[in-house]
C-alpha cells in the first residue's frame, strides 16, 4: 500500500483534471490519494467515479488558506463531508473573495506598469478558483518574468509589491470547519512557510495532525516536525503537493518516501471494514 494525501487539480492551481490524477496515481502504484485544491471540493466527485477503473481509492481533500494571528498557514481537511452545506457554503464564499481579492491584484499591478487583464488570469483558472498562480501564468506569457516563481518572488508572495492583503480566516476556523464537517484537520508543509509560528498554538486550536513528509522537507526538518508531532501527540501525514510536471511543484505523485505505520493507521479509519492496499 502506498499513498498521497497531498496533489492538485485544475480546480485549483493544478494541470491534471481529476481524471488524470487518477491515471497517474495508477501507473504510480498508488492505493489511495487525496485531491486537495485550494479552497475546492470540485475535483472529488469526477476522482471518485474513476476509482473502480483505476483501483485507486479517494478520500475527500482540501487545502483552506488561512490568514490570521498564526499567519498564512494552509490547512489539510480529510475525509470530510464534501456535500455538508457548511463546506459548500464555505467554498461558494472563497471561490466569491478570491474573484474580488484577484481584482485588486491585478489592478494594483495595472498601477505598476504591467499591462495584464483580469480577464485573461481569470480564463486560467479552469475549474472556477482563481489564485495567484494563474495571475503569475499571465505575467510570464507577457513576459514581465521568465517563470512563475519570479513571478512569486518579485510581485505576488506575501509581502512583496503586487500582493494584497486577503479577508481573515484563520487556522481555528479552518480547523473548525473541518472538524463540523466530520474531517481531519492537517498542517500543510510545516517546514515551508517563511515565517514563524508557533505549533502549540495552532495545535491548542484543535488540530489533528502535521504533514511530517513533505516534499520540499529536508531530512531534518523531517525529523524534527516527527519529533513535534510525537510530542504533541498529533498525527502524520504524507504529500507531494504535485500540480503539474510543468508547475513550480512537479514532483510526482507517491514520490516522498514515508513511514508507512505513521499514515495507514489513521487513514484505514476512514474506510472502516475496507482493504486500501492494492
């Protein structure tokens, strides 16, 4: 058995459709994945009718961007309810905010000089969330920079000029949402945000688990946020975070090795009576 719990879709800033992720997970040897888009639940229900043809289970994923008194933590929700109107309510809400909040981007970029149209941003995000990413795709294509993370570094990453300040949603209401939803909450990629904060407190607002294998970890910060998680009895989570072999994040899926007994265990519970393993 193996498994990512961590990878997007066109419903968010990924290149594959739910369907192709699918494929690949299934030439990949994977067993089971979670599509985790960006504030999305949209990818779930056309990954779910493929997973008798591919052999690959799907468990229901999402990724809410938070930003709030801990900062801009993401966090991972698994095996929640997709359908539960709190969930769908809350995507209706981003999928709304970021249309506004992706506006005010590319005005303020307008402002500086780079001759962009939200419309053209916009007709990126194929599966209705638009995010920074299809507005740094639109600045290469003019080329402003030579690739999506110049993009990132120099106009749109927190902090930098072209980036605008999101509405507040915070890790304790992301966590909650998940929680209300019947799912699991996760800190993404711990060893990844350029800023600091502070585990315990996000751990005090009801967290589950960290993503302790990461793709981008080091082997010590793997060993240390496993150290974290024992300590604050949390569990673990595995991801590639894949978007795309031409993205900024190509590593394909099942690609980061992990401690199988951390992950099956906890994951088993979400199919109760099932056999994940292929």
């Amino acid at each position: 058995m193996k498994v990512d719990l961590h990878m997007h879709s066109v419903f968010s800033d990924g290149e594959r459709t739910p369907r192709g992720l699918m494929d690949l997970a299934a030439i990949r040897g994977l067993s089971c994945i979670a599509i985790t888009d960006h504030d999305s639940v949209g990818a779930f229900a056309e990954a779910k009718a493929h997973e008798e043809r591919t052999g690959v289970r799907v468990i229901p994923g999402i990724e809410l961007n938070t930003y709030g008194p801990n900062g801009e933590l993401h966090i991972l929700g698994y095996g929640f309810d997709p359908d539960h109107p709190l969930m769908k309510a809350y995507c209706k809400w981003r999928r709304q905010e970021r249309e506004s909040w992706s506006r005010k981007i590319v005005r303020r970029l307008n402002r500086m000089g780079y001759d962009i149209c939200w419309e053209d941003c916009r007709s990126k995000a194929e599966g209705g969330v638009i995010v920074r990413t299809h507005i740094a795709k639109v600045l290469v294509e003019h080329r402003y920079f030579h690739d999506i993370e110049e993009a990132f570094d120099r106009l749109l990453s927190s902090g930098s000029p072209g980036y605008i300040e999101r509405k507040a949603f915070s890790s304790e209401e992301a966590i909650a949402l998940i929680h209300e939803c019947g799912g699991l909450a996760f800190l993404a990629h711990p060893g990844a945000y350029r800023f600091g904060f502070s585990i315990d407190r996000v751990a005090d607002e009801g967290l589950d688990g960290i993503e302790v294998y990461y793709t981008c970890h080091s082997e010590l910060e793997t060993v240390q946020w496993w150290a974290e998680s024992e300590r604050l009895g949390l569990l673990k989570s595995v991801g590639s975070d894949f978007h795309g072999e031409a993205s900024r994040n190509p590593q394909q899926p099942g690609s980061v090795d992990y401690d199988h007994e951390d992950v099956h265990g906890w994951l088993q519970h979400i199919f109760p009576g099932e056999e994940l393993a292929r």
